[in-house]
C-alpha cells in the first residue's frame, strides 16, 4: 500500500470502487499426502497426551480456521475465530515442520500433511506461515482488497499471539521468507500473500537471523506489533470468549435496541485501550451513544484518558457516521463507536504494519466486548470526512478502521460445534 493507494481509499474510496478478476479456485493446500482428524488431536489435548508440537497444531488451526459456530439466521454460516471479509476464507494458516507442511481443512476438519515445496527451511525448524489469499477478496473489492487483507491478518495475529501464549515455546517474527520459484510466481498469479511468517522454537530457545538470502525473499516488514501490554490483554480471556465473538449480522436487516454498557465494563476497555496507543502511532476516537454516565457525543482518548470533543447532531447519529447500507442497518441503540485514526499517514514508511495492529486492536476490543455480553463489527464502510469533522480532523489523517459495539440480541441461531 504506497500513498498513490492510500490517498485513493482513504476518503474517497467509495468513488473508486471496481471488482478485480475472476480467479478460477485452486487447491495449493489439498495435494494430501497423508491426513489426521482434529478431534484425535483434541482427544490428546484433553488427556494431556500431546507433545509440544502437538500442542502447536493444535491451538494455531484451533485459534485461526477451525469452525467453531454456525449461524443459522446470518448473513454467513459457518465461523472461525478469525473474522474476515464476507467471512470468505481468505486467512489461512500452515505450518512448516520436518520439511513436512501441516495445513488445515474446515469443512472436513482434517489436518492435511504434504511435502514442504513451498518455502526453504532448514530440517528441523518449525515455521508458522500466515496466508492471505485474496483471490476471492480482490474479485469483491478490487483494489481495495489490500487494505482489507492487512486489517484481517491483524486479527488473526492477535489470535496466534493468544495460540502462542498456550504453549511452552519461544518465537519469533521473520523478516524474509525464502520461496521456491514456482509458488512465488503461482502465488503472484493468484493474489496469495504470506505476510506473517514465524520461526518457533520447540526447544524453547530465541533466535532471531532472518531464514537466508535470497532474491527468492519475500520480504516481511512486520517484525514487532509494539503492543506493550499484549500479554496483560491476553490474560483477560478464555477460548469461551472467543468463541461468543459475534458480529449479530441477520440476513433480514439489523435493528439494535438500547443495553446500557455499564461504567466499569467501557472504562476497563478504556484503561487497555489507552495502554496500546501510548505505543503505536494510532489514535482512538469514540462516538458514546449508550454508556452509563457518560454523555453522548464524540471523545478522544489520550494518556489521561477520554476526552470529549464534541456533541451527537441528533438521536439517529449513526445515520451520518455509516456512508451506505442504511436500509438494512438500524444502530439507533448502539453502545459506542470506536475509530482508529493514523495521524501524519503520509509520513509512515511502511504502513502495512499499522493496519495490522489495527485489526489486533479490533480484535481485542471485539472478544472484549464479547466476554462482556456484548456483540460488536468491525466496519469500514463509514463516512470518514463526516467523522473527521466532529473530531477535528484533517487531510493529513486516515480513519483506518473501527469497531461499533451493541447488544447480542441473540436472533442469528447460533449453533456451536
């Protein structure tokens, strides 16, 4: 994402909008060799059977593509823990052991193994790749696809990290990533990105070279999320939370009627919240509509803690906020809306990174709400000039993504697997 892209699909993306092309489906991931059931994996878990790579598999498919609810009344049926665009499965995950790729199946619940002939390692590592294919994304979106990968991938970074947390291993981020020839030229072909790549240590040791050089490289500028406290934010949950994640998205419309959120409950998510930007370049603005003793109107957030900025125009404020879709969506009873906003984009020198950790911030702040009772969506589909001027806002920020909580009324017929 260079500036010509990110002044395109900043404000004025809704101008731009087009599909991409057609890509027929592929299956780089099903060439099995030899396959194992992730209820036997579980089984083991549940004994306490399983060994350190065990444990692995186990909690990165767990956390990222296994399916763990379906939703009869949704929009989309079938949920991971990892949300993503139109839920298409457009996050995959592998993982690299023994020269062996370990790699997931959602439908059939299948652990898939295949001989590594993707990316180069040393017998003996074990990697962690993060796959975005766009392939389906980009045909929806377009270009725009690839402000919608990075925020995905955030989320399911988050998700890893809390994997990661589970087990008894140390790792870490690799800069560059060694491909054979061909898949990085099928991988071109096909809108397929690894963004993530993670070198895990099952000995428990830290390394941290990058694999080798290359001009095969594909070349990984994440090297730190850079949130302080991710541990702490890690702490708070359980896989329950997770899992009652919800976007409460009714295939008939959504009509969200008022919850108070309670005092406590925002101002815990205020004193995490206000602990992430104090280290990453993101700034986070609120529209209050519905939290006990506070009054409705706009905020920001900064190391004291909210500040507020100016007040709603009118009871039905999200009217203004939501740039389209509005007869299908009623958010009269929202809680809040948070905004994350990159100030001085246009001097960020690789800004891949902070839209990663904007869908890490998205993330927690969803399974938050989530353990709270509460539903929450993640949206891009606001009207970024409007926002900006009730905040105070210019052409030199970018509005990036947010997040709007409300009640879980409960309506889509959840069923958990």
């Amino acid at each position: 994402m260079d500036q010509a892209f990110l002044s395109k699909f900043s404000d004025d993306r809704y101008e731009y909008f087009s599909y991409g092309e057609w890509i027929s489906p592929h299956r780089y991931f099903y060439r099995r060799k030899e396959q194992r059931y992730f209820e036997n994996l579980e089984r083991k878990i549940e004994l306490k059977e399983a060994d350190t790579f065990e444990k692995l598999l186990y909690w990165v498919f767990n956390m990222v593509e296994v399916i763990h609810r379906v939703d009869f009344a949704s929009k989309y049926y079938f949920h991971t823990l990892t949300p993503k665009a139109r839920n298409h499965p457009s996050i995959r995950v592998a993982v690299v052991h023994h020269n062996t790729m370990y790699s997931f199946c959602p439908i059939t619940n299948e652990i898939i193994m295949n001989k590594n002939n993707l990316v180069k390692v040393n017998p003996g590592e074990t990697y962690i790749l993060l796959f975005s294919d766009d392939s389906k994304t980009q045909f929806l979106y377009g270009e725009f696809h690839k402000m919608l990968s990075a925020l995905s991938v955030g989320h399911a970074m988050f998700n890893i990290e809390y994997a990661m947390q589970q087990i008894d291993v140390s790792y870490d981020y690799c800069s560059e990533l060694l491909m054979t020839t061909e898949m990085k030229e099928y991988f071109r072909g096909n809108y397929i990105t690894i963004p993530i790549a993670m070198k895990v240590n099952l000995n428990n040791y830290n390394v941290t070279e990058p694999i080798n050089h290359n001009q095969n490289y594909m070349n990984h500028s994440f090297s730190s999320h850079n949130l302080t406290n991710l541990g702490e934010m890690m702490n708070l949950f359980t896989i329950s939370d997770f899992r009652a994640r919800s976007s409460n998205q009714v295939r008939s419309g959504d009509v969200i009627f008022n919850r108070s959120l309670s005092e406590e409950s925002f101002t815990s998510i205020i004193y995490y919240l206000k602990e992430c930007i104090n280290s990453t370049p993101i700034e986070l603005y609120f529209y209050i509509n519905d939290v006990k003793n506070f009054k409705r109107g706009y905020y920001r957030l900064n190391r004291k803690g909210l500040i507020f900025v100016s007040k709603a125009n009118c009871h039905l404020e999200y009217k203004d906020i939501l740039k389209e879709y509005h007869e299908y969506i009623n958010f009269t009873g929202i809680n809040f809306w948070c905004f994350m906003n990159i100030p001085d984009y246009k001097e960020i020198k690789d800004i891949q990174i902070v839209f990663h950790t904007m869908g890490m911030l998205a993330q927690f702040l969803s399974t938050y709400m989530a353990k709270a009772g509460y539903s929450s969506r993640c949206l891009k589909n606001y009207n970024d000039r409007y926002i900006k001027l009730k905040v105070g806002l210019g052409s030199n920020d970018l509005i990036g993504y947010s997040v709007v909580a409300f009640q879980n009324r409960g309506e889509v017929g959840s069923f958990y697997i």
